[in-house]
C-alpha cells in the first residue's frame, strides 16, 4: 500500500472492542456494574479519548468497595469510612455505582437508571436487599466521596484538548493517523495526552513510576534485533510476514482492548474461587485502581521518550543509522498502531498490572479460559495469570504495534505500579482496627 494511503487507514473497531463488552453470566453486584459501567462508557459523548476508561472504572468500583466495607470492616477503605451503616451491602455497592456513573455521565442518567432499577429488582427477587433499601445510604456515601475527591480535576483534564504532535526527528514518535481539512491531510495529535498530568489514584505523580532507562539506542544492536523482530513477525499480510499460524492467533486475540479479557476473567473468577462481596469488590478496585495509575504512568512514559512506532521505524529504516536495519518504505503492520507513541506499551502496563495483583491474590498457578472480543479469536486456556502477561508482550509485536523493549519494560512498569497498589491500599484490618 503507498504511503499516502496507509495514513488514512481507519482505525475501525467494534465498540465491543473499546471496552468491556462481556457474556459471562451474572456473579454478583460488583461485576454486574463492572459490566454496567462498560456499557455507559462505550455510550458516553463525546467518546472518552484512547484507554482513559480505566479511569472511570477504577472511580466506580472503589466507590462499590467502600460501601461493602462500610458493613463487613475487613479492610481499608480508599475513599472514607462509612459509620453505623445499616441496611444490605448489596444495596449499597448497587447505589454507589449508580451515584458515580450518574456523576460521571449526567446525560445517561435515565438509562443509568434504568440499569439500576432492573439489577435492583433482581437482588430483591433473590432475597439480598429490600426495596428502599437503608443500605443505599452507605453507597451515596462512598460515592460523594469519590466525586468529590476526583470529578473536577479529571474532567478538567479530559476537557484540555490533545495536543501533544511529537516530534519529526529520526526516532520520535509522529502522529501516525490523520484527518482531512479542506482537502488537506492534517496529523491528530496524540490520543488522551491529558493522562500523563491525570492525578493517580494511589502513586503520589504520574512520573513516580516513569521507566528511568530510554529505549535502546537507534544504533544499537539491540535496537536492530527489536526492529527485525517486529519487521518479520508483524507485518500485514500483504508486506509479507514469518507469523506462525499460532502467533498470528495470538496476535488476533490480544488485538481486543484488555478491560474486556480482564474484566470477563475477574467475573469468572468471582464464581471459579467463590469470592464473597468484600473479597469480589476489593478485587475489581485494587485490578482497576492499579491499571488506572499504571496508564497514567505510561502515558508520562510515552509523552517523556517519546519514541517511535514500528510504522514509522520501518518505514524510514533506511535514515537511522543503523547498517543492521534495512528500511522498507510500503511496509504496513498486521493491524493499526494507535496514535501514541510507542514506549512504553499501555496493553502491557494494563496486563503486568493486572495479572499482578490477581498473583497477590490468588498466587500464579490458577486454571482458568480467557476470551477475546476480537473478530476470529479463539478462547486460550490458561494455567497461570504471568502466562497470559507473557502473551500480551508477544501479540502487540504479532501485530506489529511495538517493539519488544516497549512490551516488556512495560510490564514490569505495570507490575511496579501494582505491587505498590497493593501494599498501600485496601489492606486487611486486624482485630485491633489496624493493618
């Protein structure tokens, strides 16, 4: 394909494949409004820009955390502690959803409602709440709680445009999708840049976690051994490519956006371990809360080294002296690299963090099937969460996205994020009220 063609290339993806789409059945309350939220997320306008859903979700489901542990006590909350809480805790994770996606997204609040009213029909058709419920006055609660603690300062931040463009020196990153205007091709700068002056949730700075080493040098063997990598094994069919039949699958199914094979799995694991509300809510918001600041995190990382992608490497292959890195001007990637730049990998910040707080809780080796939103894409059985992190890093090259250096620096920068998350937050009380 000629190079004024691939640039205008649409990145074309279901809204399944934007976030949270999910078919497994009912678990409980948390995973229901994990499935709810989802669906209001997708629906919101304008659309929330690249991956800063994690954001909203992690508010949604610290929120529902908090209300459980104003009843059961067993561990920290993040927000506040609710007192002489009385009523059912269903109740009160069904309300503080409901308050906080209401907040979030005003103009949903009828279908937001309506969520509400249903899922609320049915925790009362099966004896775990009341109508009326006084439990809900512990979710209004814990919901002020988070609004107030966030609401101003992210919209202030989601309401900055984009404006980040890069550079276009040999190796930075340059906007790799464009719009027309009058006729004329004009670069979109960099998707959700506002994320890297986004406060975390539980990091102190977006840069606490920054990775402290760049990328490798362009003339570096290193470098060349990346690039060849992601040369052979990510083209698109038609450059020309040495995927294996089963790294091309892998690439197809991690092409989904991570908060939907997550997601599906944590709701399956509620039932496969039988988590009990606290157990099931303190899971989504320390998975959420850590894969929020672990995308902060990246993207000061992306915005900071500003690197390359492989289309653009490639591309001008010839021009970065390197002897060991033979350009090609027509080569195109198996699927579209986002518009941001490449080091390090958010899918593989998202992933590191995740599969590490689940290894927290539940240890590496557990058996589980994960699912993929992504046209094609067959289930994987799996034996440990660190194997599907390892997948992760393989199938954003598979695809021809990133280089190996982004993927695996990311998950360890996902996997630093998460251990902190986990050994500061929503920590187990002990009987004397401390953890």
């Amino acid at each position: 394909m000629a190079d004024s063609q691939w640039r205008f290339k649409k990145l074309l993806v279901p809204v399944c494949a934007l976030i949270l789409c999910a078919s497994t059945a009912s678990a409980d309350v948390i995973s229901d409004w994990y499935v709810v939220a989802g669906q209001r997320i997708a629906a919101s306008t304008p659309p929330r820009r690249g991956p800063s859903s994690v954001v909203d979700l992690a508010m949604v489901h610290l929120a529902m955390h908090d209300a459980v542990q104003a009843f059961e006590r067993r561990y920290e909350p993040y927000c506040t502690g609710i007192a002489n809480a009385s009523g059912s805790p269903v109740a009160a994770a069904s309300k503080a959803a409901r308050d906080v996606l209401v907040g979030l997204f005003p103009a949903q609040e009828a279908t937001i409602e309506l969520a509400y009213s249903t899922l609320n029909a049915s925790y009362i058709s099966q004896g775990l709440m009341v109508a009326a419920d006084a439990g809900e006055d512990a979710g209004r609660q814990a919901a002020d709680c988070i609004l107030d603690k966030r609401l101003v300062s992210d919209n202030f931040h989601r309401n900055t445009p984009d404006s980040f463009m890069g550079g276009t020196g040999i190796g930075e990153w340059r906007p790799t999708v464009f719009s027309i205007v009058n006729g004329q091709p004009v670069p979109v700068s960099m998707s959700a840049d506002f994320l890297a002056r986004m406060m975390p949730f539980g990091v102190k700075e977006p840069d606490e976690f920054r990775i402290a080493n760049p990328a490798p040098h362009l003339t570096s063997g290193a470098y060349a051994k990346a690039y060849n990598e992601v040369k052979e094994k990510g083209a698109s069919d038609a450059t020309g490519h040495t995927r294996t039949p089963e790294e091309t699958a892998v690439a197809v199914f991690f092409s989904d956006a991570p908060a939907n094979y997550w997601g599906r799995l944590m709701r399956d694991l509620v039932v496969s371990q039988s988590l009990n509300l606290g157990d099931s809510a303190r899971m989504f918001a320390l998975v959420t809360m850590a894969t929020a600041d672990a995308i902060i995190t990246c993207w000061d990382s992306k915005i900071y080294y500003n690197v390359w992608r492989p289309i653009t490497a490639i591309r001008e292959g010839e021009n970065d002296g390197n002897a060991d890195t033979a350009g090609n001007p027509a080569w195109e990637s198996f699927r579209n690299a986002p518009n941001y730049p490449d080091y390090t990998s958010g899918a593989n910040n998202v992933s590191g963090a995740t599969t590490t707080i689940l290894e927290h809780l539940f240890g590496d080796k557990v058996e589980f099937m994960l699912v993929s939103n992504a046209a094609g894409a067959v289930p994987r059985p799996y034996m440990r969460f660190s194997d599907v992190a390892s997948d992760v890093v393989d199938g954003r090259i598979f695809m021809g996205i990133h280089f190996r250096f982004a993927d695996t620096t990311a998950r360890r920068q996902g996997t630093h994020v998460a251990n902190w998350t986990f050994s500061h937050y929503l920590r187990p009380i002990g009987r004397n009220g401390n953890p």
